[in-house]
C-alpha cells in the first residue's frame, strides 16, 4: 500500500508553493467514523463503512480515478452493489477530502518523467 | 530554459510568445517557424552562452541549473556551469583596468586599495580545480517544500579557477590580532534597484579565508570571468555554500566579529542547530540555526543519462563525481538494487584540495526489466550520503541524498 500511496503523489505539485492540506481538522471530523464533515457523509457511511472500517479511507490519500478504481475493485471482488447516482457524490467526497497529499509520502519518490531512450553500450 | 519558453517539442510556449510580443511591442511574425529550441534574443541575457538544456527556475534574477548528464567532465565548462544570483547582474559598463578591490574593516592595520593589475604584478598566481555548490541544491527532495528555488541536483560545477591567494592579500594589508570573519561586497543590484540596499553580502571565518585555496579570481577555465559569473573579479572558496563565493568583488571587509551582511540572518545558509521535525516552525534566532559551513559528501552520475535502455548481457559502464566539501572522498559504490547490496568502484584522488573527484564502475544488470542505479559516497570520515531525503531544514538546505537513474534492460 505504501507504494500505491507513493505512486499517488503527483510530481506536478512540486512547484506550486502552498499545498492545502488534506487532513481534516478535530472538529471537522464525525465523531464516530472520523471521516470528514460533509453534506455527503451520510451517503459514504451508507455505501462505503457500512460493510469496512472507516479506518480504511482514513488511511488512505487518492485520485479520483484511483477511488473509482477501489470501488471498481470492490465490486469486482467484494460484492459491493452497483452505486447507482450516488457514485458520483461518493467520488466527490473522496476526492475532496482524501485527495494526494504532502502528509502522504515517501523519503524518497518514484522516478518519474523518465524519457527512455536507447544506450548504444 | 526549455522548462521556460519552450513546450515539450521544442516550440516557444504560447505564454512565451504574448510575454515577447509585449518587449517587442508587435506580434511575432512566422512565431510558428522559428526553428525549434531558438531563444529569441529578447530572453537572451543570462543564458547567453550557456548550453541549450539548461533548466531555467527563475529569470529575474537569473537561476539556472545544470541537468546531471551535462556534468561529465571533469573541469565544468562555463556553457554547462549552474547560475545562482540573488540579485540583478551589475548593468554598468564594467572596465578591469579600473575595477578596484578594497581591503578595509574593524581588523585591518589600515584600509589598501588594489587594481586588478596590482593582484596580478604583485602576488603569486594559483589555479584550482574547486567545487561550488548551492547550499540549496537539492531543495526540491524536501517535504513539506521549503521555500527558494527548487534546485534539483544541478547546482553544483568543478570549473578550474585562477587567480591570487586572500591570504596572501591580507598578509599585504597585515590585520590585527582580532580578526575573526571576513564579508565581502559586489556590485550586483537589489532586486528592488534600491541602491542603498545589499543583495547578499556574506563570508568566512578567517580561518578559512586564510587558507590556500581561498582565491580573488579573474579567470575560469583559463578565460576571462563571463560576466554571470562575476566579472571581472570573485571570491572563490571551495567546498562551503557557493554562496560565499562572492561575485562582482569589490570589498572585502575584514571584520572582529562574525560578518553580519546580507543573508547572514535569519535562516538564510542556516540550519537548525538541533533538528526539528518536518513542517516545524522554528524563530530565527542564532541560538536556534547555525551557519552552513562544510558542504556535505555528496555523488553525481553523469553517465549515463536517466532513461538508459540497453542490451541483456552487456555491461553498463558508469562514471560521474563526488566530493565532500572540506574533506575528500574515501569511497564511492553503486547499487542496482536498492541499496540491499552495494559494488565498490573506482575512485580518482582530486586534483586537489577542494575539486571534486571521478568514479566509475562496470555493472552487470542481470536480467530484463527496470532499473534504478543508485551512488554512495563516503568521505574521508566515514561519513556516507543518505539514501533517504536527509534532516527537514526551514532553507531546505544540505539535500545530499543519493543521486539515481533510471535504467531499463530490454
């Protein structure tokens, strides 16, 4: 998991200078999951925590193509329900609150951008 | 500089383009056939002269890196040597015949005034191979980002250096019993253009102004000083932050206490005298940082470039650098493995004191798949570079991790 979260951290970043946070803050947070404050908590909690830990979105910081790819993964393997209309607002929590963040990485990143190229030896 | 004005193939960036439409005060006709990588002489100055992949962080004032295969040789030719200002290059029309250099301070018998030409008439010249690093290099490993330029590994050149030994100015000045640091002064502008304010204005202990490879400089690779890099006259002081290497030299001060110029506050070349925790914040007091002094040992690979595919079964021949500020390098290893087992390699001893040193290896890579080859140095202390992303610092200074490639055998 270490690695997907590495691999989860966008070298784009690197240059703006300020990168929001994506911890929430105490008093932002349900008291009983942990999860963030939103207008769609109710709908994580009903599709997502009432079959898994909370703990296991809390640990985790992705893309949102990388969440769908958990829910994919879920329904492939875990027999979680078609999500219907709700998907999308599952997403848009996601992706606000456990989005790629500097509080998520590694000591030392991935090489990234590397421009292959072959080496006559 | 392509990172600046260029898009990935080549082109002038669109952005680009409206900023020089507005120097230029017209639309640029045929922009779509300027030929590819063509620097329009507008954006010109500070990379005049300096080799086309360069990677520009910042053009006001002038930031340029050097990407990590463009470092192979041994002696950095001036068209591949990094550019780090704080400020703005001097604009005047600058004569050496009439450039003076000015000894004065708490701790000099009396103030003595030097021509270029009475350096060169009156002292012994010495020329050395010697190691200028930013004490920022490899700012951009650092999490949470600190802020200044985000120095990759490029901020680092080994160019042979000429000139007149401090010591033996000093000696001609003669200095009094107290003397403890020296400052100097140059000509670059704030970037306000506020005249009366200092750019950077920073020094040495005496000790190490003292010693021999300590020069005041008007040649580089045997030529005169390109003006980015301080003509006609610098300090050059090897293996601390380059930043005490002042350029456009035209005052000394001798001073009896530690020199308090321009980005000698702060946290600016400091780090924290006890570590702290990444993020932390911490008040910038000389109780809580102390000033960089040494550079740590640190490694390069300049060949070769990342991204090296190559034939199953044969042998990949590495090289590069490494140096270790005051020290020399005791060793230097690769690992194809992550750092689970290392191969010894080669080691040159330095020119002399104070250059960096050449490596080189053969390595077998066993089977097909992706590499990444990792370097470690040792200095001549025992002490080795990091593999990890070393202390959080508020500068985001000393990054002296491992430098690595990516390698592919197909």
């Amino acid at each position: 998991m270490i690695g997907l979260f590495a691999a989860a951290i966008s070298k784009s970043k690197k240059h703006s200078l300020i990168r929001a946070s994506a911890h929430p803050v105490i008093d932002s947070t349900d008291a009983v999951t942990g999860l963030a404050l939103d207008p769609n908590l109710s709908l994580v909690k009903a599709q997502c925590t009432g079959c898994h830990s909370p703990m296991l979105i809390l640990q985790h910081r992705f893309t949102r193509d990388e969440w769908l790819s958990k829910i994919r993964w879920m329904q492939r393997n875990h027999k979680l329900w078609d999500l219907g209309e709700t998907e999308k607002p599952v997403l848009d929590y996601l992706a606000k609150h456990y989005a790629p963040n500097q509080s998520a990485y590694s000591r030392r990143e991935p090489l990234r951008n590397v421009k292959w190229y072959k080496l006559e030896n | 500089m392509n990172a600046d004005f260029h898009n990935r193939r080549g082109f002038l960036k669109k952005s680009a383009l409206t900023t020089l439409a507005g120097i230029v005060g017209t639309e640029i006709v045929f922009a779509e056939k300027m030929p590819k990588n063509h620097v329009p002489l507008a954006f010109d100055e500070g990379l005049k002269g300096k080799h086309p992949d360069m990677i520009v962080l910042s053009d006001k004032p002038w930031n340029v890196e050097t990407p990590p295969h463009l470092l192979d040789d041994a002696v950095t030719p001036v068209e591949r040597m990094f550019i780090r200002n704080n400020g703005i290059v001097p604009e005047e029309k600058i004569d050496p015949s009439t450039w003076t250099l000015t000894i004065k301070g708490e701790s000099v018998k009396a103030p003595k005034v030097y021509k270029i030409s009475d350096l060169k008439s009156k002292f012994k010249t010495y020329t050395y191979q010697l190691v200028l690093e930013c004490g920022g290099n490899g700012r951009s490993g650092f999490v949470p980002q600190t802020s200044g330029n985000q120095w990759d590994q490029g901020a680092v050149s080994c160019a042979e250096w000429t000139g007149v030994r401090l010591k033996d100015i000093l000696n001609d000045v003669g200095l009094k019993d107290d003397a403890v640091y020296i400052g100097y002064y140059g000509k670059d502008l704030h970037p306000s253009r506020d005249p009366n304010k200092v750019v950077i204005s920073r020094g040495v202990p005496i000790k190490k102004a003292l010693e021999d490879e300590t020069l005041v400089v008007w040649a580089m690779n045997g030529q005169e000083l390109p003006l980015m890099h301080g003509f006609p006259l610098r300090l050059v002081v090897g293996g601390w932050p380059a930043s005490v290497s002042g350029k456009w030299l035209h005052t000394i001060s001798v001073r009896n206490k530690e020199h308090d110029g321009a980005k000698m506050e702060g946290h600016s070349y400091r780090v924290p005298r006890q570590s702290i925790p990444p993020g932390e914040k911490l008040a910038e007091t000389p109780e809580n940082f102390r000033i960089i002094e040494s550079m740590p040992v640190k490694s390069m690979i300049t060949f070769p470039k990342t991204g090296a595919m190559v034939d199953l079964g044969k042998a990949l021949s590495l090289r590069g650098h490494a140096w270790a500020g005051d020290v020399a390098v005791k060793e230097i290893q690769v690992s194809i493995d992550y750092g689970a087992t290392w191969q010894k390699c080669s080691l040159q001893t330095p020119k002399n004191r104070l250059a960096w040193q050449q490596w080189s290896a053969q390595i077998q890579l066993p089977k097909k798949g992706y590499y990444e080859v990792w370097a470690r140095a040792t200095d001549a202390n025992g002490v080795a570079q990091p593999m990890v992303i070393p202390a959080w610092n508020p500068g985001g200074y000393l990054n002296n991790a491992c430098h690595r490639i990516a390698v592919k055998v197909v």
